[in-house]
C-alpha cells in the first residue's frame, strides 16, 4: 500500500473516481429532475481535484511550482464555491 502511495498510482486512482463522480453528476439531472445542478457541485470537485493532484506531485518528487500551481488551482476552486454558496443565502 506504502508503494501505492509513493508511486502516484493510488491517488491516480481516487483522480479517476473524481472523474467518473463529476460525469455521473453532470448526467444525473437528465434522469433525476431534483438532482443538484453541475454548476453548482463543479467548483468543489475542481478543489478536491486539485488538492490531489498537488498530493501526487509531492508525493512522487514532482517540481515545486507544479505543487504550488496545483494549489494555486485548489485556492481558486475554492474561493469560486464559497463565492457561489454565500450568494445563494437568503
């Protein structure tokens, strides 16, 4: 398991279960009229995404400025969905 880890693979995995999460959430209002918007769920999957992505690049010796880059994207996702639920409060 520490190998996983270490080689990248393991958080390559959960990239692809990000994935396949964003995809069922874009299809799923099609089927489920009461399902959340895209839009709305978007910017927290990008955060994750780019948490895990700045996770593989330390984890497997990757450049400082793609780490720094990769957080830089987190931060951004971030501020963008706090930005969208503060503007939908009553």
């Amino acid at each position: 398991m520490a190998d996983l880890l270490r080689s990248g693979t393991l958080i390559d995995a959960i990239l692809v279960l990000v994935f396949l999460e964003a995809l069922l959430l874009f299809l799923l209002p099609r089927f489920l009229p009461s399902a959340p918007r895209f839009s709305r769920v978007l910017p927290t999957l990008l955060s994750g995404a780019a948490l895990m992505l700045a996770l593989r690049f330390a984890l497997t010796d990757g450049p400082w400025t793609w780490i720094a880059g990769a957080l830089l994207a987190a931060l951004v996702a971030h501020l963008l969905d706090l930005g969208l639920r503060f503007r939908r409060l009553p």
